[in-house]
C-alpha cells in the first residue's frame, strides 16, 4: 500500500471516524508520538495546520509527517494502550480549514484571471488567512470585481474534486502553479477553473465555502497581501462589525449609512476643539510668562526668574521655560512637583553666557535624582520634593554669585 493509500482524508476529507491499528509509539520531547496503519489526520503541511481530535479518547494535540517515511505521526500526551484504536477528528477545526483552505483557491484563480496577478504567497492559522499577490497596488474597483468574481463561483455551488495523477496527466493540465514534489501528484479541481497541485483537505463543492470577504488590502512593494475569510469566519467577521456600526450608530443617533458622515464631523470638531485649546494654552503661558517676569529677581540688567508649579500637564514647565528663554537677558529657574516626584527645567536667553547644566545637576543632586541638557537648557528630577526649595536655593545662590562675578 503506498503511503499516500493510508491517508484517508484524500479519498474523503468529510470522514471524521475510524479505526486503525497502532504501529509505534514513542517520545515526542514530553509527548507521545503514535503512528497508525491508517489515519484521518491532516498533519501539518502545505501552508494548512494540523488536525486535533481523539484518538481512544486521547486528545490529540498535533499531526507532523515524519520525514524519513512520511509516516503520519500523532501527537498525544500519553501512550495508548491497546492495538487497536477510534480516531476522531476536530470536525469544527476541520471544517473550518476546509472553507479557508478552498476559498483560497477559489480567490488565487479570481486573481489570475482578473489581474494576471500570481499567488507566491499563502497563510493559514486558526486566525488568520492571506495570500501574497504579484499585482500592486490593488485599486478599491479591482478588489470588488476580485471579491464579486469569487463570489459568483462559490454561488454557482460547482464540484471540488482531487485525485492523484502521473507526471505525464498533470502536464496536460493549465495548471495554475507548478507541483513541488515528485512520483504521483494530487490535483485539486475546483468549479472546473482552477487547477492547483495540493495536499489540502478541501469541501466537495464551492458553494460549502460561503462567503469569501477580503478584509485588508496591504501593498508590499511589488505585491499586495490580501487579507481575508470564508465561510464561518467571514460570518463572525460579519456578526463583529454588524455590531460595531449599529453600537457606533446608536452612540451618535444616525442611521448606519450616515456613520462614516458622523465620524468624519466629530473628526473636524476634534481639529477645531484642538486648536482652540492650543490657542487657549498659548494666551495663559503668554501671561503666566508675564506674572513671572514682574516678579523676578533683578540683577543688573539680568532678570532671574524662580519659580514652583503645580500642574495638571508635566510639560507645562518646559513650555514656561523656552517662552521665558526667548526674552532678552532672562534666567529661569523652574521647579515642578507631581505626586511624589519633582521636576526640574533651568534655561537661559541666548545672549546670556552661563551654562545651565552644573546647575540643574547640582540641584537635581539635592531632590535625589540627576539631569542634564544643553547650555542654553537643561532638565532633571528627583524624588525628593521636600527638597525642592532646597535646591532652587542654592541653585539661585550660584547663578547670583556666578552672574555678579562677570564683568
């Protein structure tokens, strides 16, 4: 019997039961491998997963084909006992990769024949399906007449068959992709279009997919990636997004047609609401910037600034500090303290020639933290605010003794 003869989802990919007799067991790493005489486990191969089931109860939580003889090995979480055994396949999973895994094909042909585009790429998870097209980028036209085009084949409801044929039967095929593997190759035919080398299990006619929705639309460079679902996935895709535009429309009091109109006011009415607040913003740091100048500390021609906030936005002292650096001959000293944490922003004018950054870090020293920056600015902190004062003291001290002792 050749081993392709033991694989009983190539003559019916429906068949969920069987019996079969134990060949081996042994160590899969902390696991059991078991191979059997016959099986109606998908292993993991092609781009298409595993299937799970039972076998004599045993969950069982992989299928690999063994490379030395192809041997399909199933991985369970203890030996079996006993020679013979009842497989049962995860219908529901199977099921599943079945709709992805022939709406691919049925979404690869669509593509060839409507874009001349190839697929050279193919994914399939519990999750998530895609394919890699040579055609980019895909106008929203071309993805509805791709997506159209597909549909219209799974609603003609037209046979899905496979069978193995030799090197010289497949050369006559218009094949779609060229096999991969040598001896007897298995052809899946679908809706007498598509002609593809595969080993995938596959539903008996197209109209078992269901729905096929392409999802996303993603350029790579020479190539887009479309993302999508068929079948149950695409339902639930459907249940998902139902849900969200009638949740959406409910919250704005439109109907569904008039959401995307919604979002886009509600979008400009961000835009103004910001501006506004930035506009706002720049009134009150223009006169905080002149509170602070009418109380600063004068030395000579130099006014030194000193400050402590207290601020619901942690960069409102950095934003106080560039606005009072961009007045002639001005030092500013700022501290700020949230929670249990305290900040500190020193800068100077641009025609003020004294480096801020020993000052900040010796403050910063004193809140029990460090710092640095440039001449004309730099920043620190500490976690020490009952130090705060401490530091701008002595950080005004230096600067003052600094300052005086220039010509």
């Amino acid at each position: 019997m050749d081993w392709h003869e033991t694989r009983l989802y190539y003559t019916d990919a429906y068949l969920t039961q069987f019996e079969a007799r134990v060949l081996e067991q042994f160590p899969v790493g902390e696991y059991w491998g078991v191979v059997l005489d016959r099986s109606a486990f998908y292993p993991t191969s092609g781009g298409q997963p595993h299937d799970t089931g039972w076998l004599n109860g045993a969950p069982v939580i992989d299928v690999f084909e063994r490379e030395t003889d192809k041997a399909v090995v199933h991985v369970l979480s203890r030996p079996l006992e006993g020679e013979r055994v009842q497989g049962q396949v995860n219908w529901e999973r199977r099921f599943d990769f079945m709709q992805q895994h022939t709406g691919q094909h049925i979404l690869s042909h669509v593509c060839e024949a409507l874009l001349d585009a190839d697929t050279v790429g193919f994914h399939l998870t519990e999750s998530t399906l895609t394919i890699d097209i040579t055609h980019a980028p895909l106008t929203w036209e071309e993805w509805q007449a791709v997506e159209e085009r597909a549909n219209a084949i799974v609603f003609a409801d037209q046979p899905v068959e496979a069978q193995f044929m030799t090197a010289a039967e497949v050369n006559a095929l218009p094949l779609r992709k060229q096999p991969t593997v040598a001896g007897p190759i298995r052809i899946v035919r679908t809706a007498g279009l598509d002609y593809s080398p595969c080993g995938g299990t596959h539903c008996r006619t197209t109209g078992s997919v269901g729905l096929i929705l392409i999802r996303k639309a993603e350029r790579r460079g020479a190539e887009t990636r479309l993302d999508f679902v068929c079948g149950q996935r695409a339902l639930a895709d459907a249940h998902r997004k139902n849900r969200l535009v009638n949740e959406l429309a409910a919250s704005l009091s439109v109907g569904e047609v008039e959401v995307a109109a919604a979002v886009a006011r509600l979008q400009e009415e961000v835009k103004s609401t910001a501006r506004q607040l930035k506009q706002a913003e720049n009134r009150l740091l223009d006169f905080e910037v002149e509170q602070l100048l009418r109380q600063a500390e004068t030395i000579g021609e130099i006014r030194l600034v000193r400050a402590t906030l207290s601020h619901d936005n942690p960069m409102w002292a950095k934003y106080l500090a560039v606005r009072l650096a961009e007045r002639p001959k001005c030092v500013a000293l700022i501290g700020f303290v949230q929670d249990n944490s305290v900040q500190l922003t020193f800068s100077r004018s641009g025609d003020m020639p004294v480096d801020m950054r020993p000052l900040v870090k010796e403050a910063c020293r004193i809140v029990g933290g460090g710092g640095g920056g440039q001449p004309n600015m730099a920043q620190g902190g500490g976690s020490r605010p009952d130090q705060l004062e401490l530091a701008l003291d002595g950080a005004v001290q230096s600067l003052r003794t600094l300052l005086l002792s220039q010509p």
